[in-house]
C-alpha cells in the first residue's frame, strides 16, 4: 500500500524551531519527530512505501531519509516542491504518480493515532475518504465539512460558520484509484487559478461534480495540527499516546 506525506511547508509560525527544520522534524516525543509519528501509523495501516512531498528545508529530512526507511520498514520517495512559498494543492499534485494506484495521505503537520488510519480503511466508498472530527468544537480556522444524507461530502472549506458544519477534515484522508486522475486535474486547475489554495479547494471542485468525497467520523480521538508552539505543546502531550 503507498502513503502519501505533505512536509514541504515553511511552518514560519512556529519559528524559531523551524529557522533550520521543516515542522513535520519538530521532536514531539523524546527524539521521535512527528513525521516519526506520521510513518509509524502508515506502518501500522500496511503501507509499505511513502512519498514524502518536501520543500523548504528538504535537507533535513533527505538526512534522515535511509535511517526512517529502515525503521519502519517501508520504501521512502522524496518529491521535490520547487516553490515552497506556494500553497498545499501544489504539493499533493507533485505527488500524483504516487496517488494514482491509491494511496493514503497525511498532513505531515498532524500528531494523532493510528486507528484514524484503520478506521479509513475500513471504510469500503469509493472516492476519497476524508478523516472528520464530528465530536469536537470547531473554531473558525478548523477546515469545516457539510455532509448528505448519505455522508457524501457536499462542502469542505475554512469559510464557512462552525455551527453549520458536520465536523472538521483533520488532514488525513484515503485517495481512492478510480478518483486519482479527476484528483490531479482539480489540483493543476486549484493551483493554477490561484497558487496560496489549498488541495481543499481541489477537492471542492470533485464534490462539486458529484459525490466524490465521503467524510469518515473517526469517533472521540485526540488529534492536533501543530501550526504553532501552543499547538506543539499538545502534539507533545498527546504523542506519548499514539
């Protein structure tokens, strides 16, 4: 099974820890970085190789890129982003060889347990599945999703009131093979409309076109995208757990 990891972000509100490493090699627990944590669970969910999409500070995680490999038994890619100062739906594109069998994909910005992996692929809807948080209280950063009767995601954006929302996308999700080509078109066109969007936007244009993208709950699970150091001091709390 192919992991896809998204490291290749700035993380410049997490400076100055991020001055010289990317956010996903932040330690979070002893020497344990949350891309250790990242790979640990894609590990644990049978994936036996990863494309790490990475840019700004690439370095650091091409140095340690043999040594992850051989721990956790598992094929590692670096990709290349040529333009870090652009947005995440440029990242997941760069990727798209490696998504185009399916493949399981994850922030690399995002501490949380392996059952969410589990949980996803336990689910048998074909698309995209996306990990939602239904049980916790949203903020108006969180990327909110709306569902269908059916769990059929109908939007997925930041914009939009937390109390109109079913529950928050936390960043990890299950590309589906027979959705990997329509993925990559609305990347090119996301990107290319306006580089700062997100891959979210991508996936609106899917759901927009049908029901393409399916919101998995994965249940009362602690989970945090570390964007900042109070962010950091939770992902530290709860990696011990996971």
């Amino acid at each position: 099974m192919q992991g896809v990891v998204l490291a290749a972000g700035q993380g410049q509100r997490l400076r100055p820890d991020t001055d010289d490493l990317p956010k996903t090699l932040l330690p979070v627990d002893g020497d344990d970085t949350i891309l250790d944590i990242a790979l640990r669970n894609l590990a644990a969910a049978g994936v036996t190789q990863t494309a790490i999409v990475v840019g700004y500070a690439s370095e650091a995680i091409s140095a340690r890129a043999d040594a992850l490999a051989v721990r956790y038994g598992m094929r590692l890619d670096l990709v290349y982003n040529d333009r870090v100062d652009w947005n995440n739906a440029y990242s997941l594109w760069h990727a798209r060889e490696f998504y185009a069998n399916g493949a399981l994909l994850v922030n690399g910005d995002t501490v949380h347990p392996a059952s969410i992996q589990k949980t996803l692929l336990s689910d048998e809807r074909d698309g995209i599945r996306l990990a939602v948080d239904s049980v916790k209280t949203l903020t108006d950063e969180a990327m909110k999703v709306t569902v269908d009767d059916s769990g059929a995601v109908v939007r997925i954006t930041k914009l939009m009131p937390p109390e109109t929302s079913f529950g928050e996308y936390i960043g990890v999700a299950h590309i589906g093979a027979s959705i990997a080509d329509e993925l990559t078109a609305a990347l090119e066109r996301t990107f290319k409309s306006d580089p700062n969007l997100y891959y979210e936007d991508a996936f609106q244009l899917l759901a927009d076109s049908g029901p393409n993208l399916h919101a998995v709950s994965i249940g009362d699970v602690e989970w945090v995208e570390v964007d900042d150091h109070t962010d950091l001091a939770l992902a530290r709390e709860l990696a011990c757990r996971c």
